[in-house]
C-alpha cells in the first residue's frame, strides 16, 4: 500500500470509521495527487433509498418535538467535533480530492463556521407578527420543518457542502439523507462519524436515522429525488445534473435547492489598485485549479489599464508552483482525473479556434502518468464566443477588453450562468452602478476582491443556470422550513376580510 492510501486509511480508522465501509467495496477512490487507489467504498444502490428515507421519517417526526435551541446544542457538538477533527479531516480532504492543505483545512473551518451560526440560528427561526385588518385578530406566520432533506454534493466541497445543509436543516427540525459525490466518498464516511460521535454526546434525542450518507452513483441521487417523502432536495454539482433534478422535482412539486455551475467574471475598471488586483485574480482565477463554482473564469479589462495589467498576470502564470499538495508548498493541485484534463484541453483548443492567444496550459508532470495536474492558462480572447460561454471545470482564465462600463457589465451578465462576479475600482459612481439594478445580475458581486471564496454569513447561490438556490447564511434557513400563516380571531365577532358579508 501507497503512503497517501496508508494515511487516508489511518484517518478514517482514526475518526471511528468501520474498515468495511472503506475498503473491500465496490466504488473504487482514487487520489488525484497520484492516481492512486485509495479506498474501495461500499456502495448503496437505488433500493436502499426508501428504507433510508424511512428511517430520516421517522427520525424526522421525534426530532421536530425538541425545541429548536435544543436541537442547536447537536449542532454545536457537531462543531466541537470537527474542532477537534480540523487536522484530520482537513488532511482527507486533500488525499481525496487534491486541495493544498491550507484549503483543505479551510473547507472544515467554513463547516465549523457554519455550525456556529446554525446555533445562533436555533434561537431565531422565527416568524413575523403582522397587522390585521380586522378587530380582535392577530395575523402572524410561523415556520415548521419541512421534513426529510436530500442532499446531493459535488466533489469539489466534499464536505463544506453538506454542512452548509445540514447544520441549518438539522437546527430547523429536519432530518438529512446525504448522497455525497462518488469521486469523494472517503471524507463523506469521515464526516458520518463525526456527526455520530456528536450524537452519541448529544443522547437519545437525535434519533437514529437523524442523519444518513449513502453512498453510491447518479441511480441513488435520482431514486432520493423521486421519493415523496422528501420535500425538499438541495443539489450541487453542475448545470446539467441540476436540470434533471429541477425537473423530476417539479413533476411531484418537490422543492428545490440547486447550486449549479458558474462563469464567473470580473471587471477592472481604469480606477483599479491594479496590485491588489493583480493578486485577487491570481488567486481567484488559479486557487484550488480552477474547481470551485466561483472561480474566476472571465477577466474584463478596460482598454486603459489592459497593457498594464495583463502582461504582468501573464507572467504570475508563468511562474505559479503547480505540484502535489502533500510534498512542497505548490499553490495550484491536480484535477480531479483525466475527464478534467482532457476538457481543458478541448476548450483551449477551441479558444485558439476562436482566435484567442493562450498563455500557459498543458500538462505538468508531477506525479506520474494517472495524476493530471495542468499550468494554469490566461487566454487573450477577441470576443465572448465559443467556450468563453461555457464553465469548464478547470483553471482557464479568458481576458476580454472593454471600454465603456455599460458595454462591460452587458459582457458580463451575457452568459447563461448567473452565480459570482465582481468589480475591481475606486470610481464610487462606477462602483455603486455595478451593484445598482443596471449592473450585475449574479448572486453574488463583490467589490475589490475577486468573486471566489465565500463568506457563510451571506446567502450563497445564483441566478439563471446556476440555479437560483441560497444556502448558508442570511436568511437562506427558510428553504429548509415550511410557512404557515395564521389569523387569529380572539373576538366574538366575526368580521370577514375585505368587508364581505354573509349573514345566516
Ligand atoms: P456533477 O453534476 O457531475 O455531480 C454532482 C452530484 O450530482 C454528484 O453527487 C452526482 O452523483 C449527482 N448527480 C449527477 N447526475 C444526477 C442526476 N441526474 N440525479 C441525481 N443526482 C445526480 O458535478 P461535479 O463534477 O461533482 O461538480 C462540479 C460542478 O459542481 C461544477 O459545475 C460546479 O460549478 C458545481 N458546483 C456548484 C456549487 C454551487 O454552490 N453553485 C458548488 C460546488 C460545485
């Protein structure tokens, strides 16, 4: 057995994982750092969907009893769990899907980030009180737990992802199943232990079945989101997956959460800090190889500050340190596998096609031929055309020159996706035009820093093909919760709405 298998196995054994879940199954894992097998998960199949659905039920219906800043005392063991497991976990993150392991263990921070607010959450799910038009009522509305929430997660938040889920759902009342990805199952059964070991702590009032991950392929993902027992599914991954499942949902009038794919943009306006800049883009368009949904894939330059900024930017990808995360101090991974590479391929081929000039791209040999690790590319295009349209799950960074700001966010917002962007200037009036209702049409616009790397306070999520889901902060807990609104008549009249009369 490889080192990086050794130690992935040594962490799970650590987190209490059964042997049996992670090796000797049929789901083979493989880490993009070499290749290398690391795991071989058992797999649940479509059939076992309804029992585990069953299970979250009838969990479901004790747990909505406990008062919901009980329930926040689960999730505040869960956060002192992750406390404890930060290195552990953080470092799984990187074995299994190839992060640095500075972002490896920011991810497990953002799921104890996360928890934390989900506490606070617990004491103020609350309703509005609201003022009835007629005598001795009170119109109020108050929020119930939906029920059983699926969650459906893509590889490249193996684990930030279900909590962002998970510690509101739970807090709001719901009981969780979990489909993680299956290129990432390994911290997906690391993060199962640790909310059992929360549990175990927490005592008989987190029922059995409160929380559940199967693992398994797409078969398992759809039979979740046929089944009428959940109300609600929350489904990241790409744009096609979140079609398919939008539409089965809709056909039995299941909600929806859908965090799909972005292409995201930025602007440099001529009143840029073109350093700060410089080292926004870098890291926004480069960090974690170009696999986060708010990865900086468009740069719109004004014709002013171009010359004086793309040049350098060009040579920051000549010089960034690509290599494995677990030996030196690379910025930039591997790819997930030999799919991501072989599109990032097809787009920069197409991008030449279109007349772009591509600086950087190709692949780095790092570790042998079943690990893909790739140079960033910066491609100088001449228009917003062909794969400039499209996310492609990989570090490529196109550059489109602008001149007037209109003509800038009209590039910008004329993609399908709809998720993460922002504006890089001083110019207050072009600033605050950007933000107006003229200007950006994402989720998401930030000022003076780039369009990745979210914070959990605010509601993440996107519009158009990205989904229009919020998750995290805010007030995004809502979409785990269902409305009643109640009129109340203490009277002993009664007057009917809108001075109707019917007398009998
Ligand atoms: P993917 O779409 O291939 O898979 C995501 C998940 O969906 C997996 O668990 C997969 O098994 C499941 N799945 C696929 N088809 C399904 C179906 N028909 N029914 C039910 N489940 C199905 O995505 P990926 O390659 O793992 O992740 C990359 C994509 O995820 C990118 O497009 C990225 O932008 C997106 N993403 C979005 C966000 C966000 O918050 N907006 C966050 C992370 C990743």
């Amino acid at each position: 057995m490889t080192a990086i298998a050794a130690e992935a196995r040594r962490i799970l054994a650590d987190l209490g994982v059964p042997e049996t879940r992670f090796a000797g199954g049929t789901l083979p894992v493989r880490s993009p750092i070499t290749g290398e097998a690391i795991g071989a998960v058992a797999e649940a199949s479509a059939d076992d969907v309804p029992d585990a659905v069953g299970r979250a039920q009838a969990a479901f219906l004790r747990w909505r009893l406990v008062p919901a800043p009980r329930r926040g005392e689960l999730v505040r063991l869960l956060g002192e769990e992750l406390r404890a497991a930060k290195g552990a976990l953080g470092r799984l993150v990187t074995l299994e899907v190839g992060k640095v392991v500075s972002e490896g263990l920011g991810e497990v921070q953002e799921m104890i980030d996360i928890c934390d607010f989900a506490v606070g959450l617990s004491r103020q799910i609350g309703g509005l009180v609201l003022p009835s038009e007629r005598p001795d009522h009170r119109l109020a509305e108050q929020w119930h737990p939906a029920g059983v929430v699926g969650i459906i997660s893509a590889f490249n938040f193996p684990v930030a992802v279900w909590s962002w889920n998970a510690a509101l759902a739970l807090v709001c009342g719901d009981a969780v199943v979990w489909k993680p990805s299956e290129k990432a199952p390994l911290t997906a059964l690391a993060v199962d232990a640790l909310y059992r070991r929360a549990a175990a702590r927490f005592g008989a009032d987190a029922p059995d079945g409160l929380a559940t991950v199967l693992v398994g392929g797409r078969a398992v993902g759809e039979a979740l989101v046929d089944d009428p027992r959940v109300p609600v599914v929350s489904a990241t991954g790409s744009t096609r997956m979140g079609r398919a499942v939008g539409e089965r949902l809709a056909r039995r009038f299941g909600k929806a959460i859908l965090e799909l794919g972005g292409n995201n943009a930025s602007i440099v306006t001529p009143s840029a800090d073109l350093d700060l800049t410089l080292r926004a883009v870098a890291f926004a368009a480069m960090g974690t190889a170009g696999q986060r949904c708010t990865t900086l894939r468009r740069l719109i330059v004004h014709a002013d500050v171009y010359d004086a900024l793309v040049p350098r930017l060009a040579g920051v990808y000549r010089a960034i340190t690509v290599g494995s995360p677990v030996a030196g101090d690379a910025l930039v991974g591997p790819l997930i596998d030999g799919d991501a590479f072989a599109a990032m391929e097809a787009a920069l081929a197409a991008a030449r096609a279109a007349g772009g000039t591509v600086h950087g791209g190709g692949r780095v040999e790092v570790e042998g031929e079943g690990a893909f690790y790739a140079r960033p590319a910066l491609v100088e295009m001449p228009g917003q055309v062909g794969p400039v349209m499209e996310e492609t799950f990989a570090p490529i960074l196109y550059v489109l020159r602008y001149r007037d700001l209109d003509e800038a966010i009209a590039l910008q917002n004329g993609v399908p996706q709809g998720l993460s962007s922002s504006i890089f200037g001083s110019d207050l009036r072009e600033v605050e035009r950007y933000l107006s209702v003229q200007g950006s049409d994402c989720g998401i616009a930030n000022v003076n820093m780039g369009p990745s790397g979210a914070e959990i306070g605010g509601a993440f999520g996107g519009e158009k093909d990205t989904g229009g889901g919020r998750e995290s902060g805010s007030d995004a807990w809502k979409g785990y919760m269902r409305r009643q609104t109640n009129a109340i008549n203490y009277g002993r009249s009664l007057p009917l709405a809108q001075g109707v009369r019917f007398e009998v």
